[in-house]
C-alpha cells in the first residue's frame, strides 16, 4: 500500500496532456504548490533526510527549484543558490551547455555562489532524462562543491535520469514517480 505522504503528493500534482508539444504528459506541481497540506509534506519529505546534519547551501534549478529549494534551506538553515538559465546572473558565472529534449541550452551559476568543500543539495521539482541536473551537477562540481544528493519531487524513470546522476556519483531522492514521460 502506498504511504500518505507518496497518496498526498500524487494526488496533489496535475496532468497536463499534450504540453508543451504533443505527445508530453506534463506534470504540473502548481497545483502542489497551491495545496499547503501538500506542498508542506513535500518540503519536509525532502528535509528530513538531513534534519541535523551540516548542510551549507541549497542549489535550486530555475524555476520550480527556486521554490522547493528556498522552503528547503530555510528549513536546514542553510543558504541557496541560483542556478539559472544564461544571461540572468549579473556578476560574473561558470556556464555549462545541457541537453534539452530538441537540441542544447546553457545554464550558470556565480562563481563566488560556492566555496570549495560545501556540502550542497541540489534541488529541483522533476528529473526526467536527467539533462538538467547533469549541468546543475557539472557546475557545482567545478566550483569544488561537495553535492551530498539531489532531490526531486518527481521521477520519470522510463527516462533514466537518475542512472545519469548517479553516474557522476551523486545519490538521488525522489519522492514520487510516474511512469512514461
Ligand atoms: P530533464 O533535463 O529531461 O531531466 O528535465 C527536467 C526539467 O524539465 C525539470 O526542470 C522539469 O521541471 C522539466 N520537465 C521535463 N519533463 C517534464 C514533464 N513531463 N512535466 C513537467 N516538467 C518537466
């Protein structure tokens, strides 16, 4: 029987079909995020792993990482760092190119957002093909950043990010999952 948190959640997320392009089943956590009861037990879910342990910063995707992972580090009391898309960041950034579905993109992150040896969670809503986090993780890499997990509300695992990330050596959690993409 599946547990109340993973039933809540589930039930808490909506389905969009055919968006953004036919044939995409999109899983649309606004209305997760709209649902205190659901968008608190997320949140915690993804704590309490790390409830007194030293965590030092939080690095959220934009942009439903930047909600999950805010709620996140204020409850570690860690800090958080934006990873966004180029162009975005006013000082200056490492960049790094990812794959996207059709073709490539480029995200970044600032230089000075981590210090060599922070222990960093990363944090985004969904992990799909896995394209996404593998930039996000190559960025904090560079950087010198010890990446403790990474964590998603949602896996799609028919599209086999997580074997992706946890190549790079970086362990994964996720709380719930949806089959097909
Ligand atoms: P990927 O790089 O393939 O792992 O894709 C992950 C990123 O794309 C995340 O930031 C998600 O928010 C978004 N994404 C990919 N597929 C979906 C989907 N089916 N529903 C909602 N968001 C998605």
């Amino acid at each position: 029987m599946k547990s109340s948190v993973e039933e809540t959640l589930l039930a808490a997320i909506r389905t969009i079909p055919d968006y953004p392009k036919p044939g995409i089943l999109f899983r649309d956590i606004t209305t997760l995020l709209g649902n205190a009861r659901a968008f608190r037990r997320a949140v915690d879910e993804l704590v309490h792993p790390w409830a007194g342990s030293k965590v030092d910063k939080i690095a959220g995707i934009e942009a439903r990482g930047f909600i999950l992972g805010g709620a996140i580090a204020h409850q570690l009391s860690a800090g958080f760092i934006p990873i966004r898309k180029k162009g975005k960041l006013p000082h200056d950034t490492v960049r790094v190119a990812y794959s996207l579905e059709y073709g490539i993109d480029e995200m970044e992150m600032h230089k000075d957002a981590v210090k060599p040896g922070e222990r960093v969670i990363l944090v985004d809503d969904l992990i799909a093909t896995g394209g996404t986090a593998e930039g996000a993780t190559k960025l904090l890499k560079q950087m010198g950043a010890e990446i403790l997990s990474a964590c998603f509300v949602v896996d799609l695992p028919d599209l086999g990010g997580r074997r992706k990330i946890e190549a790079l050596g970086v362990p994964v959690r996720t709380l719930i999952a949806f089959e097909g993409h």
